[in-house]
C-alpha cells in the first residue's frame, strides 16, 4: 500500500498551475513549440494556449517567449520566469511527496503492539481483515442456491463494534455505498 497526493496552486480559489500545466510548460521548453508540446500532452494547440494565457493572465507574468510562424516557423521557449516557475513547483512537488511518504510510513507502519493496517481505532486490523477475504473466498467456492456469507464489520469512529454476517449481496451492496475521505465516512444516498 503507498500514499497518493496531489499538489496544485490556487489564487482566489481557483487553479493556476498544477502537474499537468507544469508538464505542458516543460514539453513546450523541450519541444520549442506549442503546437508540439501540446499534440505530445494529448490536448489541442487552442486547449494548450488556453492553459498558458491562462496561467500568465492570473500570475500575471510572461512564461512563453513567442515568435510568430510563417516561412521560416515560429516557435516558443520558457522565459526566465516559466523556468522558474517549473523548477519550483517541481521541488516543492518532491517535498511534498517526500514528506507524505515519511508520515505514511511513521502513522501506517505496524506495530508489535498494534499490527494493523490503519491503527485499531481506525480500522480493520490485518488479521480481521484476512480472516474476512479468506472466509468469502472459502464461502465463494461452495455451490449453493444462496449466495455466499461474508463478515461484514462495524465500526464506530473509536472502536470496532464488532461483527455480523451478512450476504455477499449485501455486503458488496453496503460497501458500495461508504465512502471514505480523510477519515471521514460519508454515505451514498439510496
């Protein structure tokens, strides 16, 4: 299991430069064209420069240094300012990335005392958990007319409540319908 994050910057709410901007300002400065840089992220030239104007409109500062087409072509190259701009996001990227791997590491670990995958009070720990995938899996190879029993876990936001069995139906059913973000569950509506 590994840790995901996503790092973006805003300005009064709304986006100015992400990953994907940075990756575009990077094939435009290996490339030395919009038009190419834009084809290899797999937008259009007019998406492309839509991203650009956009990014310079609300930092207000020059990225691309552009020279018209023509008989001789055209081309574009980061300014000063868009090198720096990709050089910085970058880095704080690799912060960023190399911080939440420490943290996920240092909170997720297992422990002698709590060899869980999301701590006790969080979660199931690895035994609850492969104790219910081995017992659907077992269940799942009879043949019956009725659908196999799988555990299903409650919880509470303190402790594990404890178990019930239920259908797979059910079960897939009611798992369909939690969702958790940063540790806060939410329930689909029916």
């Amino acid at each position: 299991m590994k840790i995901k994050s996503k790092v973006w910057l805003e300005k009064n709410g709304k986006l100015v430069f992400g990953e994907g901007k940075s990756n575009l300002l990077k094939a435009i400065d290996k490339t030395g064209s919009i038009n190419k840089a834009s084809k290899q992220m797999g937008i259009s030239f007019r998406r492309g420069w839509a991203y650009i104007t956009a990014i310079e409109k609300r930092l207000g500062i020059q990225l691309i240094a552009r020279s018209k087409g023509g008989k001789h072509g055209g081309g574009s190259c980061l300014t000063p300012a868009g090198k720096m701009l990709v050089r910085k996001f970058d880095k704080l990227e690799d912060i960023v990335r190399k911080f939440t791997d420490a943290k996920f590491q240092e909170l997720f670990a297992p422990t002698p005392e709590s060899p869980s995958i999301y701590g006790r009070d969080e979660g199931l720990s690895v035994s609850e958990f492969s104790d219910g995938v081995r017992h659907y899996v077992s269940s799942s190879s009879e043949s019956s007319d009725r659908p196999p029993k799988a555990p299903t876990y409650s919880r509470s936001p303190d402790k594990i409540v404890g178990k019930r069995r239920n259908h797979t139906e059910k079960t897939l059913h009611d798992l369909s319908r939690r969702v958790f973000i940063n540790g806060n569950r939410y329930t689909k509506n029916k």
